[in-house]
C-alpha cells in the first residue's frame, strides 16, 4: 500500500488540459486517460490507497525523465554513436576554443575546493550584465536555481504558461505547491495574451514566465513584462523570467527585462551558459536580482559547491567571447530562416521562433521522432509538454550541413 504524501502520484501533465475544459459541462469530451487523472486526484487527495486500487496501471509514478538531449539513450536504441543531436538547443558553434583551454588550464586547481562564493566569475558576471556582484548568484545550471529557489521559497502558490519548461512545474511539485496554468493556445500562436494579468491574484506566490519560451520560440515584449511586474509588486508575487535564449534572440531590447532588476526587488532573471555558449555538459547557470535576502536563501537551500573550478574558469573565459556571440546571432538567423522555409515545405504548421529553435507541427506524422530516430537523427517530441497534444516537436538550429541533413532524413520519411 502506497502512503499518502506532498509528492504527487499521477501524471499531472495533463492537468491543463483537464482543468481548461471545464470538465463539469464536458465531461462526455475527456479522454480516458483525462478521466483516469481526475479521478487519480480525487483520490489522492482523499485516500492514496483508493488511488491504487482505482486507478492501477494508467496513471504514471515512475521518474520519466522528460527534456532533449538524451544522447545515450538514442545511442542505446538505435545502436550507432552517430547521433545528429537537434533535440537540445545548443550554439550550434559549439564549445569556444578559448573556453577548452581555459577549462583545461583549470585542471591544475582542482585539487582545492572551488571557491563557493565564484568570486571571480561574479566580478566578470557584473561587468558584463552591468549589475552589482551582490545581484548574482551562480549555480550547477539554470536548472539548479530552478530547484534551490523553489525549495528555499517553498510557494503555495504558483502561476506557470502552458506549454513550458518542465523543470518549473517539477521543482514546485517537490514542494507541494498548488499550480495554476496560463494555457497558450495554438489560435495564438502560443503567446501569452491581455489576459494573463488577470490570473495575478493575491495568494499567488510566485509566478515563471519563460522568456524567449521553450518549447514555443515566441517572446515576451518588456513592455508587457513592466505590467506583470507592477501587478506583481500588488499582489506581492515573485517574478522569475527565465532569459536562458534571450542571447540568441535578434533584439533583445525589445524582450528582456534583465535591466529592470534594480527597480523591482521581487524580480528574478534566469540566464545559462549552457546553452550560449555550448557547455551543457560543464553545467553553469546564474540568476540576476536585486533582492539579496533571496541570494542568502538560494544559498543555504543547497550545497557550497555546486559550481565546480572547472566549470567557473569556463565561465569566465567565457565572458571573452564577444566575436564569438557576433557569429552566433548571425548563423542561428540565416539557419533559422532555412529550416523554418524548409519546414513548411512539408506542410508543418511551423511558429516563428526568436530563439535557436523551432516548434512546429507535424499533426500527420504523429511518430515523426521515431521515424527519424532510425535515421539517427534525434529531434524533440514534444506530446509530454503540459497542454500539447502529439504531433508537436521542436528541433534546433544547428549549422548548415546539419539541418540540410535533416531536411534530407525529413523527405526521406515523409517520402515528401
Ligand atoms: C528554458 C530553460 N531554462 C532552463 C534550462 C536549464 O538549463 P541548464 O542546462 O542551464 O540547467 C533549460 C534547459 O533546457 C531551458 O530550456
């Protein structure tokens, strides 16, 4: 017999999905599984044992792990280490040579502990964002901050978009929090609309705005973003906005509200290394705010060194690269236009992205990863994001050779 507990039992993925539709009018229109989730909910709550009995097999408790990049697990199924990997949404110029060496360099230190306040990386951090040292935080990846925060805010509360990042609604889930989704809909494009200020309501502890969106590619103008924020500054609701592809977009004047951290003490900007700058496998991420009663609390929420010497030389080399983030916008551009020309050739409904990749659907090809798995060419489906359906997926924009490669596995399976 299973013990009732904060952690939930089911698969809540398709909690927009359940809750958007009203379901005391339309209950006639839900899916089993819909109705398998309800009744897992209503049973949890009330009685984890009866969610056993009732529910059985349908509903989902085992750890899924849920983003892109599962090289190893392609690796695993298809039985080649030829793997062109579009699922992660990584520089397509890959790691900087400068970076390597720096990280090589770096070898020698590791004897010691890394210093657990970044020091070094933080002063670089605050001359390139223009910002206090005090106003950042590094961490072991975006993701990490996502977790600590969570834990060392533990909201009642939370306001997420729909389809989004899944860490945010795993980490809330770790603490409990009852989550609220603002459902973008493909009638919009997938960008957030007027309404959405009106899901501010007092008791709201916190809300996540992840800005260019993944999987969606749309942005958020900063002008939207200032009447989230004051409507916030009301309610007294945190505000993370997770800029980690705001580097790759065109514009991002128009978007990011990084130099808003001064005025609103309840903001908090996201922002990676991973991705930029090709190094997801070092993991570094940080977070820039003015609240620095936050810092202390993201700082006792988890362990001293969580970024590693290697990882914060990497980091600060980095930061060097001007030239290197020229070139990025300019490809990511020039390919994005490629792929999404190409893509639409085939019929997709393809949504225009700011960032390095590109969301669309393939509603007829509802298995369109699998097909060009056995091709060894790993895209990202997206049916396990919270308010999408099947049929929708996300590539990156690599460089030319590799997307024309995808071009060529696409037609190959569509037989286009
Ligand atoms: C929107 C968003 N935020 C954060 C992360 C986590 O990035 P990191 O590798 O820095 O932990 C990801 C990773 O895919 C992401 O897509």
């Amino acid at each position: 017999m299973i013990q009732r507990q904060a952690v939930p039992l089911v698969d809540y993925r398709y909690y927009p999905k359940v809750w958007h539709c009203s379901w005391i009018n339309k209950r006639t229109d839900l899916a089993r599984g819909e109705w398998a989730i309800i009744l897992a909910d209503l049973t949890h709550r009330y009685n984890a044992w009866a969610t056993e009995l009732l529910i059985g097999g349908l509903a989902k408790r085992m750890y899924e792990y849920v983003h892109g990049g599962d090289i190893y697990t392609a690796r695993d199924l298809t039985g080649t280490q030829d793997i062109i990997d579009f699922s992660a949404n990584i520089n397509p110029l890959g790691l900087p040579s400068g970076v390597k060496n720096a990280v090589k360099a770096a070898l020698n230190e590791c004897l010691s502990y890394p210093d657990p306040f970044c020091r070094e990386l933080a002063a670089a951090l605050a001359l390139y964002e223009k910002t206090d040292q005090e106003n950042i935080y590094c961490a072991n990846g975006t993701s990490e901050i996502i977790f600590r925060l969570t834990l060392a805010l533990k909201p009642k509360k939370a306001l997420i978009l729909a389809p989004t990042f899944a860490d945010y609604e795993k980490a809330l889930r770790t603490v409990g929090c009852d989550i609220e989704y603002y459902i973008l809909t493909a009638e919009n494009d997938f960008s957030l609309q007027q309404d959405y200020i009106g899901k501010i309501k007092s008791g709201m502890d916190m809300l996540w705005i992840c800005n260019p969106n993944n999987p969606t590619g749309q942005g958020c103008k900063n002008s939207f973003l200032v009447k989230v924020l004051e409507r916030c500054r009301q309610t007294k609701t945190v505000v993370l906005i997770d800029e980690c592809f705001m580097d790759f977009v065109g514009q991002p004047e128009i978007y990011s509200v990084q130099s808003l951290i001064g005025s609103y003490n309840n903001l908090l900007v996201l922002k990676a290394f991973t991705k930029i700058y090709a190094m997801p496998g070092i993991r570094l991420g940080y977070v820039l705010t003015s609240n620095r009663r936050i810092i202390e609390q993201l700082r006792l929420a988890g362990q001293d060194w969580s970024v590693s010497t290697l990882a914060q030389k990497a980091g600060i080399s980095a930061l060097n690269q001007k030239e290197y983030l020229q070139k990025t916008k300019i490809l990511v551009k020039k390919e994005r236009e490629y792929l999404i020309k190409e893509l639409t050739v085939f019929g997709f409904k393809v949504y225009g992205s700011l960032a390095n990749y590109i969301f669309f659907e393939a509603s007829r090809y509802l298995d369109l990863d699998k097909m060009l798995l056995a091709k060894g060419i790993l895209i990202r489906s997206c049916s396990n994001y919270a308010g999408l359906n099947s049929g929708y997926f996300r590539v990156a924009v690599r460089n030319h050779s590799d997307n024309q490669q995808l071009i060529a596995a696409l037609k190959d399976v569509t037989k286009y």
